[in-house]
C-alpha cells in the first residue's frame, strides 16, 4: 500500500487496513447506529464558506496564544485512551508529534503511558490532562497533584460520561486491553481493561467512575487545585452558562466524538448555540469530525478558538507512529492556510461570521 | 449464526433468517410502497436530543404508575396477531416476558392462543385486550365479558382498521395460518384463516370486521363494560380531541406499524400534535418504529407516557421464544437506562422538551 | 414470470421485461436528465395523509359528473401516442377498459388506429379527444369535425408541446414507428413516422405542428366547435388564470409525464396553486405519477376532479393488452377505495386540506 | 465505443475513456473532497423552471450584444490552461469553435499555444484573454501589451486563485505537463510544468504568482491598459460592490470550476446574491456546472448574461479536437433553444424571475 498520503482521509484509510478489529472497532465506533458519528462530518458539508477576494493574503498569521501559552495554530490533539494499541510510540508519540506542530496535546486519565513518562518525554509540548471523577475520589486527587507535579498546563474535566456509552462493536468482541498494555497511570485492578462478558471499558467505567457527580464538583476541583479548568463535553448554550456561572476557565464543544449518546447534535451543530451564549466571556473550543482545513475554518469562524483532532491522530499514530501524526498535522495545517488564504483572511480578525453560512441560505432566491 | 445480540437490530436479523417466508413477510410488511414504515424508523433519525450535564444521575427511577397499575418502566408489548408463527411460545411467551420486565402484554382479538389460556399462564403480568368490533356484534361483546372476567385491565380498541391494509407481500404470498395453528380466541369458520385467492388476512378481516362503526361505538362500549378504554390508532390533534370528548381512558397514537395506509406519518411526527392538543387530560401512548433507548426517550419528551413494540417482541420471540424476549427487553432497558443517565435525567420530571428538537433547528447558524 | 399483480408497480415491470427496446425507451423516457420524470413520483411521498378515525366507511361513493358524464370513479386514460407498439390491442383495447372501468379515455392525435375505429369499437367509453394543432390548419380543422361527428364529448388541445421535448433516448436508438403501424388519423407522408437521422417522432412533430401558437388560438378553436375545450399541460397559476379569462371548460395540471422540458415541477407541485387560483371557477385535472390509490386521494384533496394516467395504461397494455388495462384499472380503483375508507372519507365532500400536507409540516414539532 | 452524441454529458463520457490518468485528473478534479464540485451540478437540480404556454415560439432571438461585441448566443469558453493535453487541437481548435458557434473564447494565460498563435488561427472569434499576475510584474506587463497587440476584446483578472486551491488527485499523480507541451506564452523555467515532488501545476503558482494582490492592483491594471477588465471569480455580492467601485467592466461569478476552496457555495447559488446587487450596474457572467439548456435558461434567469463552459469544452476537444467542441455546441445551442420555447419565452426579455424558482417553493401547499 504505497499510496502518497495527501489528506487525513487517507490516513484513516490506512490505519483501516493496518489495526486488528478489536483496536480499530474500539477506535472508530461511535455509540447506538452511528447516526451522530456519521452527522460529526456530514454537518459540515451542510456549512458553505463565502470567500472575499483580493486581499493581501502573502502572509498569513495562524499563531494563538491559549490559557497563557503560544501555539502555532490553533489545533491540539483530544484526549483518548490507551493509544499503545495504535503503535508502540502511543501517548508519547502523539505528545511529541503536537509538540512539532505547535499543537497543544491533551493526555487522557486511561492512558497507556504514565502522565509522568509523557511529561518527560515531551517537555516542551503543551499539554493538559483529561481527568475522570472516580468514585473513590482520592484516585481523583492523587492524580491531580501529580498532574500538577509534572507541569501540566490545564485539567479538562470530561463532563458527558457520568455512565459509558453504549459502543455495540466492543460488547461484540468483549473488548480487552492487549495483555502487554495497562493503563499506565493506576497500578493493580484499577490498571486493568479485561471483559467480564461485554466490554471491558464499559465495565471498568460503570465500576470505577462517579455518576453523581454535579456542578458542585466543579467548587470541589476548583478549590483542589489552581490549575485551569476545561470542561469537555458541553452541547447547550443552557450549560454554557452554568459553566461561567462556576467559573471554569474553558470549555470544549464536543459530543465526545459520538460515542456516548447517539442521536445527539453534531459537534459542529450545537457550536453556535454555545459561542453566542459564552463566547464573549469564556474560552470556547471545539472537537469532533475535523477532517480538512476547511472545517478547521468553520469552526473558528462560528466561535471556537481551539479545535481538536481525536481520531485522526489516532489513525496517524497507527500508520507511522510518531512520524505519522507529525505527517497528518503538517498536511492538515498547510490545508488550513490555504483556506485562509482563498477565504481572504490572513488573520483570526479578518473572519467574520457572514463567511460560513448554512446551506439553507442559498434557498432563498 | 452465532453473533452477540446487543440491541433490537440484532433480534431482527436473527428473525429473517430464521423465519419462513410467508410468515416474515406478514410481521415485517408495511402498507403499499412500505415508505411510511422506513419513516417510522427515518423520523426518529430527524430529532436530535440535547443532553445536559452534571447532574447527579446515579440513581434512576424510571418507572410508572399507568391506569393504576405499576410498571418498571413506560414498555408494553403492542397487541400482533398470530404469535405462534413465530415460536411455539406465542403469545404466553411474549407475556411472561412482558411480566417479567415490568411491562404491559396487550393481547390482540387475533391470537394463536385464548384470552384465557394467556391470563393463566401469565398472572402477574399486566395485561391489556385489544379489541376488533365484529360485523356480528354479540361476538365482541362476548370477548369483552370473557376479558373482563380473565382478569385483563383496559380494552385497547383499534381504531384504524375498519378496511384492512393493502399489504402486496402477503397477497403474493396468498397469506394463509399453517395448519396448526389458528385464532384461539374463537371456534369454527371465526378461527380460521385460510385464503380465498388473495391474503387470508384480508379476506378475513374484510368480511368480519364492521367498517360503520364510528364514536357513537365508543359511547356502546363504555356502556358495555366498566374496563377502561383506550384507543389505539389516533394520528391526529383532531381526533384526539374527540376522544377527549367521548370519554375515553387514553389514547395510542400509532400508525399500525405503517400497516394500514402508506403515506400517513411516520408516528413520532404525529405524537407532538396529539399530545399538545390533549396530553395534559388524557393517557397518551405510542408505538411504531421504537428500537432504541433514544427512541424511548424521544416518544416521552414528545409527550408518550408508554411506549409499546410491535416488531421487535415478535422478532426476538423467533430468535428465542419467551427467553429471546426477555433478553431484548432487557438489553433495551439498558439502553435506556443509559440515555437518560446521559441526557442527565434521573428521572421523568427532569426531562424537558428543549431535549428534543428538530434537526432543522440547527439549520437557524 | 408469473409473478401476481398486485400494484401498478407490477405491470411496469412486466413491461419492461417484454417490450423491445425502441419501443419501451419511447414509453418511459422524460425529457433531458430525467429528473422531473423522478420528481413526478418522488415528490407524491413529500406528501403526508392525516387519516380520520371512527367514521362510517361501509358505503363509499366515488363516482362523479364531469363534463356533463357519469363516471365510476375520477379516473381516465391520459393519450399517449402510438399504442399498438405496446400490444395488437392497442388504442381499442385501453378505450375498451376504460369504458368498462367507467372512466374516461382520451384518444392522441397521433394515434394508430382512427378516431372512427376507435369511437366504433368502444361505443360507451366516455372519450375526448386530444388535439395538436398542425401548421396546415385545415388538418386541424378536418380532425375537429371528424371527432364531433365520431362522437368524443370533448377537445383536449396539448398546450405544453409547440417544439417537441429533447428525449435522448429516442435520438439514440433513431426512433421510428415499426413498419406494419402508421398514424391512423392520416394519409400518406403525415402518416408515417420515420427516422430522417435522430428521433422520427421529434423530427414529425417539427415539421408538422404550429410554434406559434397563442391565446388567440383559443378563442379561434372556441368557434370552430361547439365541443367543451380542455387545455393540456398547465403548470402555472398565472396560466390557469388566462385559460378561465380564454373561456375554456377545463385544464389538466401536466408535465406531459415530464417529456417536454426537465426541471419543470412535479406535476403534483404544480397542482395546488393552480387548483388555488382557479379551482372554485373550473374544471381541474390532473396527470403525472400517478401509481397508488393514495397517489389519487392527494390529488383530489389538492384540488383534481379527475386524474389520468399514461404510462401505467401503457405498460399494463403491453403486459396483456385489453384485459391487462382492465386488471390494472381494478387493483388501482380498490387501492383507492381503501384509502378512502382508511382516510375516513365515504365521499368526496368528506375530503379536506388538512387531509394532506407537505412532510415538512412534521418539522415544527 | 460508437455511441450517437446527444447531450454534454455524453462527451465527458468519452473523454472519461480516451483520457490518460495524469490529464483527465487535472481537468476533472476539485478541491478537496470535491464536495462543491458535485453540488455545482447538483444545486442547478434543487431550481424548477415554471414554463408558460401559448406564446408564438416560432421565432426566437437569442443572439446577445456584450462588449461591443455580437454573439449568436450568451455563450463563451472559458479559460483554461494546458489545453493541448486533451487534444493536438488545443487553443486553436477551441478558439474557431468558439467563433463558429458565435461564442467568445476566453485563452487562459496558461495556455498551450501562444496568445499569438491562437490570434492568428482564430481571428473572427470574439477572444478575450485571461490574467494572473506574476510575483515578476513585469511579466503580466508584457503580457497585456501582447494581448492589446494580438486583438483581444477584454482582459480577465482571475481573482481566485491567490494561491492554488489543493486537488488531491494531481499531488498523488505528481502532475507534469507531458514532455513535447509547454505554456506557450512563455520561454524558459516559466514555460514548464514538472513536479518537484507534488503537483507540478501547484508548485509553479505558488511560486509565480502573486498572492498579494488587492483592489489597489485593479486600478494598477486599469492604468496599464484601456482594455475593459473582467474580474473571473466573484462568489458574493460584497466583492460584487467592491468590484463596481473599482469600476470594473464586468464579473463572472465561478467558483473555479470548484477547484480552489471546497465548501463554496455551488456557482449558481452565488449568482442570484451577486446579481441583486449588482446586476443593473454592471455586467454579470457566470460559469461553473452548465451541462444543459436548462441550466443556460437558469443562470440567465437569475441574472447572468452570458455563461462559459469549463469542462464540457475540454472533454469536447478531448474526444473530437475542434470538431468535437463545434457539435457539442451546436447540441448544447439546440437544446438551449429547446428550453426557450418551451418555457415560453421567443426572447431574453420574455424571461421573468418567476420563472425560476427554488424547489422549496413547492413545501408551501
Ligand atoms: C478511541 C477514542 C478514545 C477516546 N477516549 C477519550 C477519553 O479517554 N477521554 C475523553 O474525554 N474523550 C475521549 N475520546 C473523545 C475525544 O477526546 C474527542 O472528543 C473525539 O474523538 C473528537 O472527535 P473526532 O474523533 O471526530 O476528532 C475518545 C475518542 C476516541 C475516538
Ligand atoms: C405482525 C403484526 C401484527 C399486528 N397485529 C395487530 C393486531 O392484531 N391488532 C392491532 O391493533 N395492531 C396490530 N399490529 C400493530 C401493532 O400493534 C403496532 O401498532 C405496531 O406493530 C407498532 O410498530 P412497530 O412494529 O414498529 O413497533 C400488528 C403489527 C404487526 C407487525
Ligand atoms: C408514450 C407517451 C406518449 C404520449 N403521447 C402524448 C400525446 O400524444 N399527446 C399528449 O397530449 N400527451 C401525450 N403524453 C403525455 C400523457 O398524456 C400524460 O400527460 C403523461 O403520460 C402522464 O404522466 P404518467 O405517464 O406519469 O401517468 C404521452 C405520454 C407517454 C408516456
Ligand atoms: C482543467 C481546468 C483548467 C482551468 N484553468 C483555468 C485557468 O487557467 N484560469 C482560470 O481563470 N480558470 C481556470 N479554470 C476554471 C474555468 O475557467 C471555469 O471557471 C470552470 O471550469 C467552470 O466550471 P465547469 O468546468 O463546471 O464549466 C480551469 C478549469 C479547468 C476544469
């Protein structure tokens, strides 16, 4: 398979061809009959792009400054799981290859690498932690100062899986962490990802993560620690609010890359709602189905400051490692200035709103 | 086939390739081009809920209180006639499975086992009769005597079969009931159905069911029995109303599983008016299309206080017998359990109609 | 293939596995990309029925008065060209049963067997006559008196045809009329259709019927005869309301199956504002799509008095002659009388708007 | 394959055959996922014409005056380069087409024969030249004074293409210009196309032409040359404004044929925006998916007063060199005249805006 790899699509492809089932089910299934997952891209298709012509675009200025930190643009790769099961260079791979890019690179809770190793291994990278509430809240607390410890810039507290979704390929396969892998940040039971039956992630999430958790742990985290507080998963303008009003210091749009809730809006979809409700006071972000620099667009003109890739970096990773996602990141970034560039917009500023449209406008007439 | 069965789909595969021809297509056929029974399905594809987050949803109580009786949750099993083609279980199958869920049985008038033979076998569970007015009237009188006297709770009268549905497979077929089997709840010519030269179904219904009646039928059979009544087949705000008027119990909007007449609405497009015009005085119910958790929840945000499956407890009857219906109970309680956790509703109270909305309010950018 | 009949649909097939190529590409084809010929049925399952419950359905009555003629129910034969190349039967046998349908047939002008002959062997067939008007008036004129005398209770004047649509298919295969055929209403050269190197059918039509054709026309045929005067092919309001200030009797809401010109709308499109503008005051029918008895009852609740059919007659023709149009005309008729009885409607009087509705009327929830 | 031509389509069909990969590639790509390349045929679908009837059509005037210059009809070819590769007759061949069918023809700057030489060959055809202009600007200098020299009627600044829009296909194929071709306006480095690794086609734009350009560049040029100036590329009626100020002579909204920024709007469905605003003022064309008569009958509906093909010109010469593109004009004038007449319309000022509408328009009932 010698194909030249010219956008993320192929990446996908090849990563397709290349992991056994029980990895590249876990990775790509969403939750129910995959409707939202199908919709995370389908809804940007239904966005159209108004580009302005003839303005100055020989120097195009993508950097952003993000909770205090300088990135290159405005991209960082999302928290997902045990992401040795890709390729050996797992989470450090993917920190590396985001620290290359200027991309900020959020670990997740379930990795298969320790947050220490990562943090060792990719010091001059960005990166935040992606926290789980578990039931016994000490393990919560525990991992916060170590988080804090190894120079982590920010806690993204993901706050739409008080109870797994319900993913149909991995309670097919009884999917079970590969028995070289464990989730590096535990030791003993809590390290562990083994079928009881169904899926195993179904049931080490139902044993060991707190569904009660509200609002009022968000004064708990908060007084815990000084860290930034991100939350990921938010999809209503209502919550939004409820977020400034608990004064968290960002939130990510995001259906968690449907794979929670099928049936819920697009990632893209429920955005506006969110940006015009908070975008003036708070840091809002985006994830879930960035597939081409176009979208990367759209989602900043309709109030995201920071988008972020989950399986993309994933499929990058399978294919080449660290190498891969280095590759994936430098084709979409070039895509993206070349959408700048034909939207007529060197810079954030000159984006404004009337230059993404939903389809629907043009049924006017 | 020895697959992992974990949602409705699968209890529907394993029935088409299970069952013979003229039976499958009798269960699985909708009315004329079948374009309403793709959209019972479709339309639900067309709401999107908005799930919201941190709220404490460890403890969910979903279940109700309906016409006085106590269920685990808002799940019956919709009256279809001729169980037995499926599994010996037939009908007591489906209604011990229904007991043991914690759900309503609704037997129809067309059953492969008696009225009698089902109240035995299935005590516990709350049962409900669904009627046909016959041409001869003292034969609908006397089932309702003998459904009061087994100890059934309501009469389910159908409302939206005075002809019968022009459904082509089964008069390719020349539809008839094997041999064995026939409708238990009558003698002689009544319990059989044979055909004539088209579907025997038809033919049947055609000849035996009274195409006049009309409200004033309504104000009879209130007199007829103190059993409360509910009517099953109600696709307008119109005639919702109306049976606001003439007295009855509740009301199931529902299309007949697109049985009857292509091209009505699917029945989650015609649940919204219905229950906007009468839901604050009147039982209102649902069926047609249900599959999934998200489905549930939809038809009660859109005002249903029961749903009830049709299809589905057939197909895992042919998978399983009692047991195949049990397990799809099952599996779909979950999945319900699961939505409304992640919807971050603990219970009904907490479910508000923002949650479900119409995909083209995303259309608005 | 012995497949039974059990829908129009069914007769189509059968005759597209029978008839040859020149012929069945002539039947079937629509004009350009054939996308209107799609919308002409697709844009019937945009329409949604609202069925009434609980109403007397044992008695229907759907016959009706047109034009001062009794017939069984609304329904004729739209004219279509050249019926003996679908079966020896050809013009005779769709007259035939029609006439034995009770419903109306109109003859083409550009037909294979006389008007004479025609009105000879279906003596108590309701049927009209459709008219082009040829560059040589006279020939107009002499068809005119022939079908007064012959017996046609009206004159069908084709408005949407002064060029003859681009039908690829036709231009491929060289269309020409099979040699043992001609056009039987006249003599020598205008009775041949043959291919001069494209479509025989098109290079007839432009050499022989009159561009320039008007309004004025109208009023000039108007007192040429004393026969009511239907136009053919109105898919505007603005139109239909020059046809009633023009003083004709009726119009036929048509696409000419959607052989003129691709991109016009639906048939059934066009029906309401037509219907709208001048429904109270005239006489409006209508042709297109037509396929199922719901098909129909759109129709008239959008405002037709009568629909009519052309390919279906056509196919079901070529299937068995005479008696396949007859088989077909009853499946349809009983099609529609269920949908009458399952929409609650024993009359046409108990037919109202609210009955049908777009399918977005669903979107509001 | 000796399949009867009858429509565009048909010739695509056989360049889809004839064409190496590295050529036909080039010319039928898009950017990106090529989402706004199918939607630009797509979108002329979701428009329905209302033809009026009963109006002389025997005579139709569809010549047009733009200009200063008289055309057969509203028709050109547009730019675009490499021509030879699709057939030795390159430039040339479509340059007298163009001029036999009475269209312009617009020589992109790219081109395979020298802006002399096609002059020279074609030298009753309306020619107008398209512009880019180089990081050299002594380049695009000499370039206008050759153009001015050589009888060109307009000069068409090409505004969209700041820098090259990403076409997957031609990075996979590393696209070269075959050996024996050469940009023919050109000598030395200039006048090759090879890849450096990528798409030849990409890297020579990127490194030649000038992504700085602005409004001030169009009274730049305006000072250079009394030629009018055309700005190819528009898609909003913001620019259209800008461009009036400028005073520009005239627009063409074109998305490129859908080859610079995925996610545009389809061409069509900038046009009406555009002309609104402009259309009295200033002369709007248009390009970007005409395969039909009825899309010509659209474009000028909605404000367009003269359309260009792209491809179909391409694919033409492709198959048949000069002859090719003579009959696929004449089938496309044909059927264009077709369109005419059956929508009632002898000329331009017979065409209304109520004639084109979008298909919503039929949801209202
Ligand atoms: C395999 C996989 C594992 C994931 N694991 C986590 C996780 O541990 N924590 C979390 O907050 N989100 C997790 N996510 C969600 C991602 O952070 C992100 O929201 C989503 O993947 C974005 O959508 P995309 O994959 O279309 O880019 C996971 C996603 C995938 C695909
Ligand atoms: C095979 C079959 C038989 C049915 N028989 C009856 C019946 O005897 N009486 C009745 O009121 N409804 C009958 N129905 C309709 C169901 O009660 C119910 O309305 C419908 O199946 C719900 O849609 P679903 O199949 O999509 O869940 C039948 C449905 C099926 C599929
Ligand atoms: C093969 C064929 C020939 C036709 N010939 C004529 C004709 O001679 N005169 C005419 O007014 N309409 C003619 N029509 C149009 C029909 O009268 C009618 O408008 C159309 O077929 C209705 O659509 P349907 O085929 O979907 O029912 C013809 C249609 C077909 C299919
Ligand atoms: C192969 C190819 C080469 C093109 N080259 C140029 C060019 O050199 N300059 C330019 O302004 N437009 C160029 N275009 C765009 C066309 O001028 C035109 O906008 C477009 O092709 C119209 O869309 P259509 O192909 O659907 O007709 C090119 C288009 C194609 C397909």
């Amino acid at each position: 398979n010698n194909m030249e790899l010219v956008c993320v699509k192929d990446f996908e492809r090849q990563a397709f061809a290349k992991l056994e089932k029980n990895t590249l089910d876990y990775y790509k299934s969403g939750a129910g009959e995959q409707f939202t997952l199908e919709q995370n891209r389908a809804a940007f298709r239904r966005l159209r792009l108004r580009p302005r012509i003839l303005r100055n675009v020989s120097q195009l200025d993508i950097s952003c400054r993000i909770l205090d930190e300088q990135l290159k643009w405005p991209m960082g790769i999302a928290p997902s799981a045990m992401q040795k099961m890709a390729h050996p260079d797992g989470e450090i791979g993917n920190a590396r290859a985001a620290g290359k890019a200027g991309a900020i690179y959020i670990l997740s809770t379930l990795s298969n690498t320790s947050l220490e190793d990562v943090a060792a291994a990719a010091p001059n990278t960005c990166k935040w932690f992606q926290l789980y509430i578990y039931k016994e809240r000490h393990l919560t607390e525990q991992l916060v100062r170590r988080v804090e410890r190894a120079g982590f810039k920010a806690l993204v507290l993901t706050v739409d899986a008080p109870v797994f979704g319900n993913r149909r390929a991995d309670v097919r396969n009884k999917f079970s962490l590969p028995d070289h892998l464990n989730l590096a940040n535990f030791e003993g039971e809590l390290a562990n990802v083994t079928t009881m039956g169904g899926s195993g992630i179904y049931e080490y999430v139902t044993n060991q993560f707190d569904p009660s958790i509200t609002w009022q742990d968000i004064s708990w985290l908060k007084q815990l620690t000084s860290l930034p507080i991100v939350l990921k998963g938010v999809l209503t303008a209502e919550d939004a609010v409820l977020a400034r009003e608990f004064g968290v210091d960002g939130i990510i749009v995001s259906n968690h890359g449907a794979r929670q809730l099928d049936s819920v809006p697009a990632s893209i979809e429920a955005l506006p709602e969110v940006a015009k409700a908070v975008g003036n006071d708070m840091l809002v972000m985006f994830d879930g189905g960035i597939m081409e620099g176009n979208d990367i667009f759209k989602a900043i003109a309709l109030g995201a400051k920071v988008v972020f890739l989950g399986r993309p970096a994933l499929y990058a990773l399978a294919h080449n490692g660290q190498q891969g996602v280095e590759e994936m990141l430098e084709i979409l970034r070039k895509d993206f200035e070349t959408t700048m560039a034909l939207m007529g917009c060197p810079s954030f500023e000159d984006i404004t709103p009337a230059m993404v449209v939903h389809e629907k406008t043009f049924m006017k007439l």
